[in-house]
C-alpha cells in the first residue's frame, strides 16, 4: 500500500514502470486497484486475469551454499536457466524450513545463482537442508485466465486494454465490468469461466471451478459485460 500521489492514472498503461508491482490502491467507491505488469498476450479490457504460472524448475530446488541469519543473499541451483530479476519483487522461501522472503534482484543462470533479499534471513538457510522455491510477484507478467485450467491464481480485472510488457492499474475489489458467461443472478457468487477465457459464470460448487470472485450487482446477457462487486482472493 502506498500514501500520497499515484505517478500513473488508472486509466492509462505505461511502458515505463511508475511503481512498485502490487502497489495498492484505494478509488472511490470501495474499488481497489494492484499495479501490475501485462505478460503475453496483450489484455483486453475487462477480462479477468490470472498470475503468471508458477515455474515447476524454480520449484524446491538447491541451495548452494549455507546462508547465516542476516545474510541479505542466497546461492540457488535451479532447474532451469533464469533470466536476470525474473523474480524481481516476487519471493523466496525454504519449503523445509519455513521462512519467507522477499526478491530484491538476482542475477541470470543456473548453477549458483545469487539472489538479493530485501530483508536479512531470520532463520538460517543450508546446503544440506533447505529447498528453495522462487515464485514472481503475483502482479507480474499476468495474463488472461484461460478456460480450461485454473494454472495459477487469480490477480484482478484490468479496467483498460493493455499491450504486452505495458504496466497498468489491475482492479481487484469493488464494483467492476466483467465479461458475462451464462446467465447471472444478481447476488449470486461468481467464478471464473470454464468455457470461456476471461470471463465470468455463475459458481456451482464441483461445476465450475471452485473459487469466488465476486457478486453479481447488475444483469447482463451473455457475452456482453456485467457489473459485479469484485472480490479477488487475497486481498
């Protein structure tokens, strides 16, 4: 959360990062809003969104060398080549151990990789007996949710159209468009579509996919857009 004056409108997407990914911000109405980041393709306005899918070879991996507590870097061997800052503003956390942190940078590579924190380690990390997983800031590289998996969470509904790479303000609570599928009952849960990518149906519990984003505040015929009262999970 930040306080005082906001560098970009909530109606406009930058190429140029203007705030910290997962900055939120409150608007009128009850309506909040995550900075976020578009990933490929490009998104359409209202349709909802999803988290980049997790990277299965950044998954308990290797630790390469022990960490004392206060050390601000860890060394990971992961399963894969990364780009450099891929997890930028995302996290790191020891599976075995229990402790979570924050991604300052990282370099690019595979073998002992060292990635920066933003806080110093409260527990001690170990070659012998951690297991790191790195997983990107949820408001990172997002993309419209596909129909047919839920393959990562979901992260808002972008109140403008956004080109691939482009920042923008991504709506994750309050009143807000979103892409009908089916037929709405006001007052009734919403889920995301298993039919249609990025939008929204009525949540029938083992039907649909199995989590809220919201109610329905006004009806609209399908394939149009509905208004709805947005709850995204986690926030």
């Amino acid at each position: 959360m930040k306080n005082g004056a906001f560098a970009q409108s909530i109606y406009k997407q930058s190429v140029n990062q203007m705030e910290e990914l997962d900055t939120i911000r409150y608007g009128e109405q009850g309506r909040v809003f995550a900075y976020a980041r578009a990933g490929t393709p490009a998104l359409a306005v209202a349709k909802l969104t999803q988290s980049a899918i997790p990277v299965a070879t950044a998954n308990r991996e290797t630790v390469a060398a022990d960490a004392a507590i206060g050390a601000t870097s860890v060394s990971i061997t992961f399963g894969a080549a990364v780009t450099a800052d891929y997890y930028k503003d995302g996290f790191i956390y020891d599976c075995i151990l229990g402790s979570l942190y924050r991604v300052k940078s990282h370099e690019a590579g595979t073998t002992a990789v060292i990635v920066n924190l933003k806080e110093p380690l409260r527990v001690a990390w170990t070659a012998a007996s951690s297991k790191a997983t790195a997983i990107q800031n949820r408001q990172n590289l997002v993309i419209v949710q596909p129909f047919a998996a839920l393959t990562s969470s979901i992260a808002g509904i972008p109140p403008i159209a956004v080109d691939i790479n482009y920042y923008f303000w991504n709506q994750v609570k309050g009143p807000a468009l979103c892409l009908v599928n089916g037929t709405w009952v006001v007052g009734e849960e919403l889920a995301p579509s298993n039919a249609v990518a990025g939008s929204a149906e009525p949540l029938i519990h083992a039907t649909t996919w199995d989590v809220t984003i919201g109610t329905v505040l006004s009806v609209d015929a399908d394939t149009e857009y509905g208004l709805i009262n947005l709850a995204i999970p986690g926030y």
